[in-house]
C-alpha cells in the first residue's frame, strides 16, 4: 500500500438526519477521514443548534443533507429554508477553506412532493451564494409522481442498500467537481436580507 494518498486524504463531515447517518462513509471513502453526523430524527433547527460540531470537526469538506424531517414534524417550506441558509452561511463564516456540497432533499411519499419541490428550489438557488455546490438528487430518485423510486426504499422514506448505491454513483462525480473548485481563501461577506425567501424567483 503506497502512501501517495496521504497529500489526498480530506477530513470529510456528514451532516444529516437518518439518511445520512444510516451510510457507511467511512467504508465507501477509506482514503478519507470521515465523520459521519448524521443523527436519526435530526431537523434543520438540531443541525442548526450543533453548529459548533461541524465547526470543530475542521472539516475539508461538509456534506449535507437535511429537511426531510421538518416536513415529517409539519414545518413549513420556509422555516426549513431559512435554518439550510443560516446553517451555511454560520458555516462559511466559521470554517472558511472548507468545501460545501449540499444535497436536495429526496423525494419521499407522493404527499411530499410539491414541498420538497419546493424547498430544493430555493436550496439549490441559495448554495452558490456561500460558494457551496448543489447536488440534485431528485431526477435519479423519483418516480414522475414525485414519490421515491420504491427500487430505493422500502419504506418510502429510508434508503435501502440499492438507494445508497444510487447516491453513491452520484455523490463521487460531485466530489471529484468540488475538489476542482479552488477551496475559499478568505471569508466572504454575505449580506443575507431576512425576506431572502420571499423574494420573487
């Protein structure tokens, strides 16, 4: 085994609910420093509220993942919304060099289709304005209805092992494109406005 994986090796943060804690990262990233924060039941406020874990994780790169569950507690579209942004612009700020990559919410029962919808709109649009990159899971993960692909969870919700290998065979290529993006040098000042979710898209 040679060591040239050493110059390569990142200290990557999972950041989630269930879906993300459920993952075996460490095993399908061994050349990486892995730390999985995925906690079952976990919401947008609970990620929000442990902020400082991430943080002292001087993580390489976050991924991130969370949503689901606010939709489950019936939160609306703008609460969660608002907790992803302040979430990641904390996360900027603090951790300035690292790399974001921050996932659209799966789809799950039918039910939760138009606000899952909803709420990856506004994701995707506020991620490059923290320089994070989106990576969209929904065309691999939905039926044309909206619901999970019920190849991918057997209870429309949680993945299965197939559900996991198609978010790997996403989740690599998005890798390899953030680690071509040049890390942050340099805090940026974000001018967040509270009404950022209002405004007309």
């Amino acid at each position: 085994m040679s060591h040239t994986h050493n110059q390569t090796s990142h200290t990557i943060v999972c950041v989630g609910d269930s879906l993300m804690e459920a993952g075996s990262w460490a095993e399908w990233f061994p050349e990486h420093t892995v730390i999985n924060q995925g906690v079952s039941g976990a919401t947008t406020a609970d990620v929000l509220n442990n902020v400082d874990m991430i943080v002292d994780a001087r993580p390489d790169e976050i991924l991130l993942m969370i949503g689901t569950n606010d939709l489950g507690t019936r939160r609306t579209v703008e609460h969660l919304v608002r907790n992803v942004q302040s979430l990641m612009v904390q996360l900027r700020r603090e951790v300035p060099g690292a790399r974001m990559l921050l996932h659209s919410i799966l789809p799950r029962g039918r039910d939760f289709a138009r606000p899952i919808r909803e709420a990856n709109i506004h994701l995707r649009q506020f991620a490059a304005t923290v320089h994070a990159q989106y990576l969209d899971l929904w065309p691999a993960f939905a039926t044309e209805d909206g619901q999970i692909d019920p190849r991918f969870s057997d209870d429309a919700l949680h993945l299965n092992a197939a559900g996991y290998e198609a978010w790997l065979a996403e989740l690599r290529p998005a890798l390899e494109r953030l680690r071509d993006e040049p890390p942050m040098s340099r805090p940026i000042q974000i001018i967040a406005s509270r009404d950022e979710y209002s405004r007309p898209s």
